[in-house]
C-alpha cells in the first residue's frame, strides 16, 4: 500500500444494476464512471466512461450473470485504464444503502454486524436493502483486505424530533414492526443544503434551508442551521411529493376503499402506487420535458398533471417554512429541479408574502454550476443548486477512514 491512498470507488448496486465511480479524494477528481444494468437478463449492458484519460465512452452487451461478474466485469474496464481494483491508490469502496433504520446514523465500516443488520432492515426496504448487501458481499469478495463503508440514504434524517418522524398510530405496534419516518436522498440533502450555505458565504451551522430534491423520485427536507428537522418521506419512499410514477401523500383508507372494492391484491395496490400513479398516472408521461412539450401544445390532462405536481410541492414550502419560522434558502435540486425552470418558477409563484422570487432572466439561465436565481437583495435566497450523490458518499468514506 502507498502512505496515503486517496482513491474511492463508489459502489450504487440495485436489484439488476450496478452504478460505479471513482474518484480521487486528494481533489476530487473524477477517474472513471459507469453503470451495468440488465444484470441476470440475456442481454445485460455495460457503459464505461475513462474520465481520467479523457477516452471515449465503452460499451458493451452480453449476458452478465450476476452482481459478482458485474463487478468483476467492472474491475476489468477499470483495469484497462490503469485503475484496477488492485491498485494501491485505492482507499476504501464506499456504498450507497439506502435503510439505516434508527441505528446508523454516520458512515460506517461494514463488519459481519453492520450487515446483519441492513439485513434485518429488508422488511422496510424489501426492493433495495438485498440489493445493497449483494453489492456490498460482491466487493468484499473482490477486496477483502479494502475498508468498505456503508454510506446511508436515511442517516441525514435521523436529526429528526420524535415530533417529526413519528407517526400517529398505536405506538407498541409502530416499534414492533419499525413503522416510523425515515426519509431518503440524505446524501443529496446533506450536500446540497451545505452548498447552499457556501453559495450564501456562511456555514451551514448559521442557515436554515429548504432542499428540493426533484427527479423521478422526488423529496423535500426542513434543513436548520446543518441539521435535517424533517422531510417529506417517510416509511418508504412513497410518502411526500408527486414523483414520476409514485403518488406521494394519499389517504390511507384509499388502499383499504381498494382492497374492499376493487378486489385489489396488496401487490397490486403497490404496483399502482410506486409505478403507475405520480405524473405517468395523471397524464402517461413521467418526463417534464414531454409534460411540457403537450402543456405547450394544448394538452389539458398534462397541464393538470402540472398543476398537481406543483401544488404539492408549494404546500410542501409553506409547510417547511412553517417549521423552520425562518428560513435563508430555497435550494432545488436533482434533474428537474435543476433543470425545470418553469417547475421553480410555478413553485415559487404567489409566495411573495414569504420573500420568494424568482429573477425571469436568472431562471432561465442553463448551468451546471451553483446559482442564485432569486431577485438582488430577495429577503430569502432561491437557488439552484447541482447535487453530487456520488461526491457525497465518497467524501464520507474516505472522512472514515482516513480518520
């Protein structure tokens, strides 16, 4: 091993996925990316981009059996450029877990316990917690000598009062079977609400933050002086905002009136909920950008698939404002609120009262980079900030072990 190696490979493992990046910590650099998808299928596909040397991207299909010739198959390209697995530059693998429960509230080093336990959480996590701990056995296979951290979606959230993160049901039966709000995307939450700060020129220990996290999932966190106070999902990532194809916040009794009258099955009721409702349910697309294109053009379910979207998420703000009392910025983030200018702009619209604006020119403006489009001298700060996910988890892995 070299004296300091800077090196972290970060490991996103889904069900029949597997996303990867490699960064190098000393200026966070980005070596290599890529994504393996189709895993197990006849055909599975490979993209890889050399961003350090700076090469075309490669791709290739052939049948990947499994996440242990997934990343195998990764090692090999990362290999051809120099950055095998073998290399002692490399510091950790860091990755991307989405349930940590109430216990894991940091990064943390993956040891037979911590796995047991992301394991004991597949009940509240049933689509991405094995997922996980596939990946995570796949590459302490591969380097079982390398520290691999566990870097949690739910740990930002964890700051939460009991106030915030419990539900009002018999309590005995809410810990019996783990029912309570956890939130997810802590990573993009986390990183941005720390840019925001930077981009204000303060610490983020002296601001407090709304975070939009807008993409095909979509979430928002009350963010006070650093800390999460709460955030819109909860059990699971069905609570909250209307996603692409999740419905967001729903009466309950809605599943029981489908169960009893519809005849629908617990699966299928799921299947409504997490992949046919949301904007492909309002109007059968799940992109704002064709939402917009039909909006553009006349159409009416789209238009109201809009307003919808945009309605939720205004009572989203006034409600974050609401229990923050004061509040610094309004931060969106993630490939809509990024990118959807008439997105941060609707969703701002008539909270003048509160100090929100945004600046037409400034919102129109197209970057990649962390910005203000609020007026000059607004009372609070909107902006738009990129998030980082990857960054994010690299960084906290390689604080952990380097520490």
């Amino acid at each position: 091993m070299t004296a300091n190696p800077t090196r972290v490979l970060v490991l996103n493992s889904g069900s029949s996925s597997v996303k990867y990046q490699l960064l190098d910590m000393a200026d966070g650099a980005r070596l290599a990316a890529g994504l393996v998808e189709r895993i197990g299928e006849e055909t599975s596909r490979l993209v890889h981009s050399p961003l350090a040397t700076g090469g075309d991207k490669r791709e290739t299909e052939a049948p990947i059996a499994d996440h242990e010739a997934a990343l195998q198959a990764v090692a090999a390209e990362l290999a051809a450029d120099g950055l095998g697995l073998d290399s002692p530059e490399l510091a950790a693998i860091g990755h991307r877990v989405v349930h940590g429960g109430q216990k894991f509230t940091a990064p943390t080093v993956i040891t037979d316990e911590v796995l047991a336990e992301i394991e004991r959480l597949v009940p509240v996590a049933p689509l991405h917690n094995p997922a996980n701990v596939t990946g995570i056995r796949t590459a302490q296979a591969l380097r079982p000598d390398l520290p691999q951290v566990a870097v949690f979606d739910t740990a930002f959230h964890t700051t939460m009062p009991e106030a915030a993160a419990r539900y009002a049901i018999d309590t005995a039966t809410a810990d019996a079977h783990m029912v309570r709000r956890y939130g997810f995307h802590g990573t993009s939450h986390a990183y941005v609400s720390r840019e925001t700060a930077k981009l204000l020129g303060k610490d983020p220990s002296e601001v407090n933050v709304i975070v939009l996290h807008l993409g095909n999932g979509a979430s928002a966190s009350a963010v006070e002086r650093g800390r999460c106070v709460d955030t819109s999902m909860g059990l699971t990532p069905l609570e909250g905002l209307v996603m692409g194809t999740r419905s967001g916040d729903l009466d309950p009794a809605v599943l029981l009136h489908l169960s009893r009258n519809a005849g629908m099955s617990t699966d299928e009721i799921d299947t409504l909920l997490n992949k046919k409702s949301g904007l492909i349910g309002l109007c059968g697309d799940n992109d704002m950008r064709e939402i917009r294109r039909r909006i553009d053009e006349g159409d009416e379910r789209a238009k109201l698939a809009f307003d919808i979207y945009v309605h939720r998420l205004k009572k989203y703000i006034g409600a974050y404002y609401a229990v923050l009392g004061k509040v610094d910025a309004v931060a969106f983030t993630a490939g809509v609120g990024e990118n959807a200018a008439p997105v941060r702009e609707a969703a701002v619209a008539g909270l003048e009262g509160l100090g929100l604006a945004v600046d037409a020119g400034l919102n129109a403006v197209r970057s990649g980079e962390p910005r203000l489009i609020s007026p000059e001298h607004a009372r609070v700060a909107v902006a738009v900030v990129p998030t980082d996910e990857e960054l994010e988890i690299a960084t906290q892995t390689y604080d952990l072990v380097s520490a």
